[in-house]
C-alpha cells in the first residue's frame, strides 16, 4: 500500500504556520504577497491561496482587502452569559475592548417583524455594535440591537469601551424586563459578516438571537450578535425554584 502524500497547499501552510508559531513572523506582520509567496514556493497562486485559506480558517492569518494578508494577534476569547438581564460580551483580558456604534433608524421588515412581533414598515431603530481588538483594531465581534422608535435613546455615543454603554442607555428609556429568550445556534458566517470580521467563510460562527420583552409582552430588545467560533463561547446558569413548604394550622 502506498501513503498519502500531503498536500502541497498543506505543506506551505505548515511552513508559514511554523514561521508564525517560532517568532519569524510576528504579529501584525505583513505577509509577502501572493505573487511573492507563490514564486518562493513554486506553486500557482490557486494553490498558494488554497494555504492561506488554511491558515485564515485556523485564526493565525487574516486578509485586509486592498492590503494583504496579515498575521493576526492571538485572539482573546468572548464569554457570552445569557440568561440575564443584560447583552453582554466579555473577556478578562486587558486592554478591554472598543466598540464603534452606528446608530440608523429604519422600518420593520422580513425577520424584523417577527422577532420585535411588530408590524411591516414600524418605526425602529439599530444599533450597529462593532468591537475591535488592540491597536490594529482588529475586528472581534458583531451585534445589532433593535428596539422600537419611542423607546430610542438619543445620546448613544458613537465609540464606547462595551456593548454595555448602549444597553445602560436602552434601560434608561424602557421599562423593567420580565422575559429574555435567547436562541445559539452555529452556522458559517454570511458574506457580509466574513468581510466585516474579516475571518474565513469556512469558519463557523456563533450567532445568537435574543429577544426581549416587559411585563406586558412587549418586545423592547430584538439582539443578533455573531461572535466568530475560533474564540467564542456561550454560558447560560439555570436558576431552579424550590417550594417552601410551612407546617399548617
């Protein structure tokens, strides 16, 4: 019987991923072109790219378009803790995080509708919540919050330090919650969200869905946040109730 040759796509990313992993290359650091890498390597650019696809899933490289590929910083992981009150994303690792926060007001429509449980064409507004990581401000994760126009604030910085700054300022408007449910579901990232995040479409993300409602049944809160899955975990605690039971008259 004959062994199985390794790839040559594989063979070039071992290579790089050991020049990463030994200091050569170091973090934040520009690679060769593709042109450049391919020659070194004696291989057609299909190939080499077909590599670095490799090394892009795995987290190690990321490709900026317009620039080039680049070795990325360790990543910091993201601890989602459902269950709350609160949208949260968290990590212990300083420095913490920015957050760019694009404010649009819009009209309910498609899964809009269903998940703020509105009708088509209601005024709402998003809140676009893209945190960034370090001094290359790499992207790290992706939230949009919707809620109904009235209960909108004004005064929504565009830059903070969390998501946390903008769910203080929905809290300041709405009334007190008295329902989250949440959904976490794995799947690869849409088009949009790879370019975004800058992360491989192979890579699966973690998206998770998380509505709100006040006493009354209302939806206040629609979330849709997409955490890439190289760095992201979700932790939930149930709470059970037990019955107290007194001794009768």
């Amino acid at each position: 019987m004959t062994q199985s040759v390794p790839s040559r796509r594989h063979d070039i990313a071992d290579d790089i991923r050991n020049q990463i992993s030994t200091g050569r290359i170091k973090a934040g650091e520009r690679l060769p072109s593709e042109a450049q890498l391919a020659s070194r390597y004696a291989v057609s650019t299909p190939t080499l790219r077909s590599a670095l696809a490799v090394l892009q899933g795995e987290g190690l490289v990321e490709k900026i378009h317009g620039k080039g590929n680049f070795v990325r910083y360790p990543c910091r992981r993201i601890t989602y803790v459902g269950g709350g009150h609160a949208l949260r994303t968290e990590s212990p690792v300083e420095p913490a995080l920015r957050v760019s926060i694009r404010t649009t007001n819009l009209q309910a429509h498609g899964q809009l509708t269903c998940l703020l449980g509105v009708s088509a064409n209601s005024p709402l507004t998003e809140f676009l919540c893209l945190s960034h990581e370090g001094k290359s401000r790499s992207p790290h994760s992706l939230a949009r919050i919707y809620v109904p126009r009235d209960l909108s604030p004004t005064d929504v910085p565009a830059e903070s330090h969390c998501c946390k700054t903008v769910e203080a300022k929905l809290a300041e408007l709405r009334p007190p919650l008295a329902e989250v449910r949440e959904r976490v579901s794995a799947r690869p990232p849409t088009p949009e969200e790879a370019a975004t995040l800058r992360i491989s479409s192979a890579l699966a993300v973690l998206a998770i869905t998380r509505v709100a409602a006040d006493s009354t049944g209302r939806v206040v809160e629609a979330a849709l946040l997409v955490l890439p899955g190289d760095r992201a975990d979700a932790f939930f605690t149930t709470h059970h109730m037990t019955d107290e039971r007194t001794s009768g008259e």
